[in-house]
C-alpha cells in the first residue's frame, strides 16, 4: 500500500467558554478518517468557504469568532453543526430522536447535566433549526466520521478548579476526557493525528498527556511558543499530537469543533437568558463575559436570593 493511501485517523479538538464568567465552557473533538494525506476541508469539499470570502457558497468553516463577526454567523454555526451530524448520522434525525443524537455526538450535547436548572419544560430546548441545506462532509479520501463534545457548566467548572487548584489544569481535565473517549473509539493498528489550539498559550504538554495515556511511551518533538509536537505509542496505537497557536485558521476539522463548540455554547446562554426572562422581563440578556456578567449577576442577585438560587449554579469563579 502507498504510505498515502495508509489509513489514518485526524482529530481536530477546540473550545468555546474558556473566558466567559458565565455559561459553560464547550470543547469539542471532531474526527475524520482519511489517508496520511491532511484533510483540507476548504480544498477538497465545493462550496466550503471562510468566514471573510464575500462569495459565500454551501458551507463556511472558519474560526467561530470569524464566522461569529459576521451579521448571518449564528446560522452558519447552526448550518456547520448540522451539516457534521448529517454526515456522522447519514441523516440528522428529528431533534426530538434525543438517543440518535447522543449516540453520535455524545451525552452533553443537548446542554450536559446542568441544563436542566434552566429549562422549565424538558422537551422544547436545545433543538436545531438550521435554514440552510445540510453539505456532506465528506470526499473521496475522507469523511468526518465521530466527534465528541463536552460541555462543563459552572457547578462542574468551580468544581474542577477547587480539586485542581486553577482554571488551567481544569481546562486539562476537559481534554484529557476527550483523549481517552479518543482512545475507545479508535481501532487497534490506526495512526493517530490530533491538532489542538494552544491552551492558553500553554506551550508543555507532557504531564497532561501522562494522565490521559498511562503506560504508554510520549515522546517530546518540540515544545515551543510555535508548535508543541508529541508521539505517544501504545500496544495498540500511535498518536501524533500538535498544539498549534491560531490551528483554527490552518485546520478545517479545528475550524469546525470551534464552530460546534460555540454554538452549542449559544444555544446555551439562549436557555439561560430565557429562564431569567421569564421571571424578570426587563432583565437584558448576555453573553457571559466578564464586564457584562457582572451587570447581569447582579440585577439577578435579588431574584435568586429570595429563591434561593447558588451562585454556584451560575456564576464560575474565575
């Protein structure tokens, strides 16, 4: 077999909420098989564009902030999320199929298990209405054929940073998740390429990836504000690892799990923001972020003292 045409898996992992004060911080891994040949999901797929193209054709995948400046950039995220489903799925179901939908993208993603503080009736939210035509993410060298998302609302991001100690190592602990849901997925004898957005700017991955791999032989490429480089071999498997600063603008497939994140991030915050609106009408949404979280904290803050609502439920600490 041409070293080309070797089957290969390709990850790209990225995350929306890291900053916010409020909501739940998204991360996301979506996975394609393919040959050793890098996915270029603008090259290779007609009709994918970037955020700034003015043609706009089928599909854009950018980085969400990208996509998020535009004025239609909440509907591109929904078409790009819909269009990954179809294609894991071979069909997105109806948003009511909840089983289908876990199934294939995981048990987060209509919300986690913290969503349900802020929904007063279970079987209307985190549904998905996109206008646009669904594209098939997929060519003839490769396919998208998994992802997996996790969502970490503020109980469970205070939490894991009371047990780690800072929000970065409870950022780690998120990752580290998705590695191991990694590892169960792949078959014996595939070759693993992961592209990852720095975190943070963090430039040593090394003990964080002895967590997630245990008895496994990572060896440290380069470690480097410009990329950090591992290969992890195991009985079964090699993992190729890259951190990459701005990946989301070089990769497709980390352009696309930051689009994922931040919407299922959106449609979040639009629960959110719901709950409080009906029981305070003149209460003006948010988005999170720092400044405006605390406008918004504390024009709740009667509410939800005379309810005896945790801050912990809402607000993360750092």
């Amino acid at each position: 077999m041409n070293s080309e045409d070797r089957p290969t898996i390709w990850v790209g992992v990225d995350e929306a909420g890291y900053g916010p004060n409020l909501g739940p911080l998204v991360m996301t891994a979506v996975v394609a098989q393919g040959t050793q040949n890098q996915p270029d999901l603008w090259a290779d797929l007609e009709g994918v564009f970037r955020a700034s193209d003015p043609k706009g054709r089928s599909l854009c995948i950018d980085d969400s902030k990208r996509v998020m400046a535009r004025h239609d950039g909440l509907a591109l995220l929904e078409l790009a999320f819909r269009s990954m489903a179809m294609t894991i799925m071979d069909g997105v179901p109806n948003p009511f199929d909840r089983e289908s939908w876990i199934s294939a993208l995981g048990p987060d993603i209509f919300g986690g298990e913290e969503m349900p503080h802020w929904v007063d009736d279970s079987s209307d939210y985190m549904l998905f209405h996109s206008s646009g035509e669904a594209v098939n993410l997929a060519c003839q060298s490769w396919r998208i054929l998994a992802a997996q998302v996790k969502v970490i609302g503020p109980q469970r991001f205070n939490q894991l940073i009371e047990e780690r100690g800072n929000k970065a190592s409870a950022h780690s602990v998120v990752f580290i998740e998705l590695l191991r849901w990694l590892q169960s997925l792949v078959e014996p004898g595939e070759e693993i390429c992961l592209i990852s957005d720095k975190h943070g700017g963090r430039h040593f991955y090394a003990p964080l990836l002895t967590e997630a791999f245990p008895e496994s032989w990572i060896q440290k490429i380069q470690e480097g504000p410009a990329l950090s480089h591992y290969k992890i071999t195991n009985k079964q498997n090699t993992y190729e690892l890259k951190f990459r600063p701005r990946a989301d603008s070089e990769s497709g497939l980390v352009a696309l799990a930051s689009m994922v994140s931040k919407f299922l991030r959106e449609k979040w915050m639009d629960q959110f923001n719901a709950w409080f609106a009906r029981r305070l009408p003149d209460l003006k949404p948010t988005a999170g972020y720092p400044m405006d979280a605390k406008r918004f904290a504390a024009e709740i803050a009667q509410y939800c003292e005379e309810h005896k609502i945790s801050t912990d439920t809402f607000w993360r600490r750092k």
